[in-house]
C-alpha cells in the first residue's frame, strides 16, 4: 500500500470541508487526530475524594450545614 501524509488546516471552513469530504471514504482513509497540549497537562487535576470535598464544603456553606459524606 501506498500512502501519504497530509497537514490540513481545521480552523477554517475550507479545512473542516476538505475533513468531512475524506471522512466519508472509510476503506481508504484513516486520520489522526492530534492530542490537544491542554489534555496531556495533569496538573490541574483532582482526586474524586477531593472533588467530592470541595463540592460538601460548598454544599454546607450554602445550607448553612455540617453534612459530611462517610
């Protein structure tokens, strides 16, 4: 099999149409999608624990209660 590689621009219309028209040819084309940067970054993250913490504390300032979860 021959194949190529091709960068096509998805910010403009012209792009997003050029995608789509490949899209609809499944036996021969396959496209990667690139990982956005902002998805790789797990700095921001939390714990479930964590975000379930956060969300009793605002649970409780807003009730005015002292509900916590076991």
């Amino acid at each position: 099999m021959n194949a190529i590689n091709v960068q096509i621009n998805i910010d403009t219309p012209k792009g997003l149409k050029l995608i789509h028209e490949i899209e609809k040819e499944k036996k021969i084309v396959t496209i990667d999608y690139p990982n956005p940067s902002e998805y790789n970054d797990f700095s921001n993250t939390v714990t479930v624990d964590q975000a379930f913490d956060n969300l009793m504390e605002k649970v409780n300032v807003h009730f005015g209660t002292n509900y916590k979860l076991k």
